[in-house]
C-alpha cells in the first residue's frame, strides 16, 4: 500500500473515531444535564416539605375544632329533622347566635324538649353549662380563621409547584432516551462530516485539475 493511501486511510480513521467521540461526549452530556434537573426538583421538593409543615401548623387548630363541629352535627342530624341547616357550618352558627344572645341555659332548661335535652346528655353533656362550654371551645378564633386562610394560599402555593415538578420531571431523559440521542447524535454527525469531506476532496481535486492543465 502507497504512503499516501495509508495518510489518506488515516484521515478517515480520524475522522470516523472523532465522529464517534463527538457522539459519546454528546451521550455523556445529558448526565449533567439529568443532574441539573433532578437538583432542581429536589429543591423544589424539599420547598413543598416546609411549606406543608407549616400550613399543617396553621391549620391544625382550626382542623380540630371543625371535626368537632362536623361530628355534632353528623350525630344529631342521625336524630332529629335539622333540615333548616343545609351545612355543620349553619348548624354551628345557629349555636353562636344562641350563646351570644346569652339564651342557651335558658333554652335549655325551658325551650328544649326532653328528647333534645336526653340527646346532649348522651353525647356526654349533662347540662347546659358543659354544652356550652364545648361550643366556646370548639368555635373559631379570628386568628385561626386567618391563619386557616393562609394555609389554604400555602396550598395553592404547593399545588404550583408540584406542577412545576411534574414539568421538570417531563424534561428528564431516560437511559433509553440518553442512548437515543447519543445514537442520533452520531448518525448526524456522520451525515454532516462525510459529505463535506466528499465535497472537500471533490474541490481540491478540482484545483489540482485546473493547475495541471495551466501548467501543460
């Protein structure tokens, strides 16, 4: 084999084995950007981790005392026509109104009939002061209102940022999708590199041509 066919061998050996490592560092690549990625929806994540602790912490009071609410007035819909009181909540406020009115022991001992008053005594109310005592108890504070309201901005809050998550996650590159793009890479990669080469020799071929016959 000629000296100049060898050059000409190892051009493109150089060539190919350039292409392929263009390709492979292409391929590696998307780990960092994978990484980058995944580091951003681990702050995110972890964002979402104090924000819940802290609207549960806002929350928490007023939670428990709408359970309470919710179990009294699931307890005595089982027993009587409250109809009038579509929700816990106008169940609830009829009470306030009653204790505000400073009426309920009056009520209580001269308006409710006896089946009302068995009922509260069931459910572990013996008289009128301890029904009132876990109304005062279980109603809510301004505060816990407020703070109840803030949670629920918190939570929005939270639901963008999952939604922000679920993108990011959508932009991760499988290890599939990674082999994918390192192939596709180098197919590219050879489509562009060997027929510029072709024209390139094409060319310098075609001025060594011209040459020769000038100099003939």
């Amino acid at each position: 084999m000629k000296l100049q066919t060898k050059k000409r061998l190892a051009k493109e050996i150089i060539i190919f084995f350039s292409s392929i490592i263009l390709a492979l560092l292409f391929f590696l690549s998307t780990y960092p950007y994978n990484w980058i990625y995944q580091k951003k929806i681990s702050n995110l994540t972890e964002t979402i981790s104090i924000k819940e602790r802290t609207a549960d912490s806002l929350s928490s009071s007023y939670k428990a005392k709408l359970k309470k609410q919710n179990w009294f007035y699931n307890e005595i819909s089982k027993d009587f026509d409250i109809s009038e009181y579509k929700t816990s909540d106008e169940n609830w406020s009829r009470l306030q109104e009653i204790i505000n009115r400073d009426s309920l022991e009056y009520q209580y001992k001269n308006t409710w009939g006896k089946d009302l008053v068995s009922f509260l005594s069931k459910l572990g109310f013996k008289n009128a002061i301890q029904f009132k005592e876990f109304i005062l108890l279980n109603s809510f504070t301004k505060t816990e209102k407020t703070d109840y309201n803030k949670a629920i901005a918190i939570n929005d809050e939270i639901k963008e940022i999952n939604s922000e998550i679920n993108n990011k996650e959508n932009n991760l590159l499988s290890f599939d999708e990674q082999k994918e793009n390192g192939i596709k890479s180098l197919i590219i990669i050879l489509t562009i590199v060997y027929p510029l080469r072709f024209l390139y020799l094409l060319i310098t071929w075609a001025l060594k041509t011209m040459k020769q016959k000038e100099n003939q």
